[in-house]
C-alpha cells in the first residue's frame, strides 16, 4: 500500500516538474520574441522620438514626447518644405518600379530555362551558383564599368540609368528566388498542353507563369525594397536630375553637423513607399514563402 502510495506522489511530482518545465519554456521563448521584437522596432522609435523634437533639444537623454520634453512638428513642416523632395521621390519610385520589373521580366525566362529544362548534370546548380555569386559581390566592382557604360550611352545622371544599373544588379536575386518556384510546378501540367499543341513559351506564358504568380510578387517586392534603399549608385550615377531618396537623406549632413531632425523626417518618410508595397504584396508573399512546403 505505501509503495503504491509512494508511486503516486512520485508519478504527481513528475507531472508538476513536467509543466513547471513547459511553462519555462513558454515564458523563455516568450521573453526572447519580445526582446527580438523590441531591439528591432527600438530605432525605429528613436526616430520618430527625434522627429519630434525641438532643434535646441535634439541630443539628450529625452525618451518620452510631453513627459521629457514639448514635441513638435516643426521638423515635417520644414521637410514638406524642402526644395527637390517630391522630385527625388518621383525619382525614387520610378527607378525602383521600373529597375524591380524590368529585373523580374529578364529573369524570369532565364529562372525558368534553369528550373524546367534538362541541362547536362550539375549546370543548373552551376548557373545557381553564378547568380548568387553575381549577388554577393560588393556592389562597388561593377561601379567603374557601370560608369564608363553610362557615359558612352549619354545616361549618367538619369532615371534610365539607374534603372538598367539596378535591374542588372538584382536581376541574379530574382532569378534565384524564381527558380526554385519553377521547379516547383508539376511537370504533368506542360506535358498536357504540349500533347494540346502548345508550344514551349506558350506553356511558359500560360500555366507556369500563372502559378509562380506569388513567387513573382515576392521577388519584386524584395528588389523593389533593396533598389530603394541603395545608395552608393545613386549617389555616384544620378546626383542631380536622378536624385533619390537615400541620396536626399545624406544630403542633410553639413560642415555644422547633422540636423538629426531632418535627417529622421527624411528617413522616415523614405520608409513610406516599401512599408506599403509589403502590406499590398503581404498575401502573396506568405505564398510565395510556402512554395513547395506540402507535397501533394
């Protein structure tokens, strides 16, 4: 009888060490998705907290708008008023549109070439390869030719310009994504319009297009977001009549230091366009994410 009793207390502490243990594990897992979550909305919250600032209090430890000190908008106002900033915008969502799918137009062809044709052993992975290297490479290698390209085209320092820069530079990022999509798709769907007389772009065109559709959206979306942030071509190929956002941003540095007021009004505003093209595309992103994850 105390044996049996004795099992029971022990079965009963087991089980109560067994929850205590899941529930250390809940509130760890718990605590370190809200500290990743803090470190990265914190600069973002800086940033607006420095936009409100007033310009004789902009450095100091001041964290919280009305408790700390008096906000203001006298920041916006002064950037709504700036001279060039609806054109470097203009200039912004031009280059990045038309870089974005110009981009994706080249690369989907060449994606689908590496993921649905029968190439000798090991060249899809090969031309894979080339891409990512292509893309990994720092940016500042293809500047000189970049440069002297441009200007035997008479294109420096215009939207055109970027545009080809930042399609050919991103264009190995969105062949990479889109391959894998490719793949994806069942080989039985062309062979059925093949045996219809379907041709083999007609099949590209009209079913493997159609389901890598969210595949697509993602990667525009994803060179859309990098060819809006870069900088150094903008800043090196269009810093007049071509001049973006990021080149405004750095333009507010001067001999007398940095206006962080201005600078945080400009970065924050820069964020606008990116911040809205991912809540349009945010569907099509999580299937683009989900591509090949279940197997039918």
């Amino acid at each position: 009888m105390r044996s049996r009793r004795a099992e029971w207390v022990t079965g009963e502490i087991g089980r109560v060490f067994l929850r205590l243990g899941m529930l250390a594990r809940r509130v760890l897992a718990a605590v370190a998705v809200w500290t990743a979550v803090l470190i990265a909305i914190f600069p973002l919250y800086w940033a607006v907290v420095t936009s409100l600032r007033p310009r004789n209090v902009e450095l100091g430890d001041l964290w919280l708008p009305g408790v700390r000190f008096e906000p203001t908008l006298a920041a916006w106002e002064r950037l709504l008023a700036l001279p060039g900033l609806w054109s470097s915008f203009g200039n912004s969502i031009a280059i990045s549109v038309g870089a974005a799918t110009l981009a994706i137009t080249l690369a989907a062809p060449a994606a689908y070439a590496i993921g649905r044709l029968r190439f000798p052993r090991g060249w899809a992975p090969a031309m894979l390869l080339a891409f990512l290297f292509l893309r990994l490479l720092p940016p500042v290698v293809y500047l000189p030719s970049y440069l002297l390209l441009l200007r035997q085209l008479s294109l420096v320092d215009t939207v055109a310009g970027l545009v080809i820069v930042n399609a050919t530079f991103n264009l190995p990022l969105a062949a990479i994504i889109l391959a894998g999509a490719f793949r994806e798709v069942p080989r039985e769907l062309e062979e059925a319009a093949w045996v219809d007389g379907v041709s083999r772009w007609g099949s590209f065109a009209r079913i493997c297009l159609p389901l890598v559709a969210p595949a697509i959206a993602a990667s525009w979306l994803l060179c859309l977001a990098f060819i809006w942030n870069e900088w150094m071509y903008a800043s090196a190929l269009g810093y007049i009549e071509a001049r973006s956002v990021p080149v405004l941003i750095q333009a507010t540095g001067s001999g007398g230091g940095v206006p962080f007021g201005a600078a945080t009004t400009r970065a924050l505003a820069s964020t606008a366009v990116p911040v809205l093209a991912a809540l349009l595309a945010q569907r099509y992103m999580v299937r683009a994410l989900s591509l090949g994850a279940v197997k039918g």
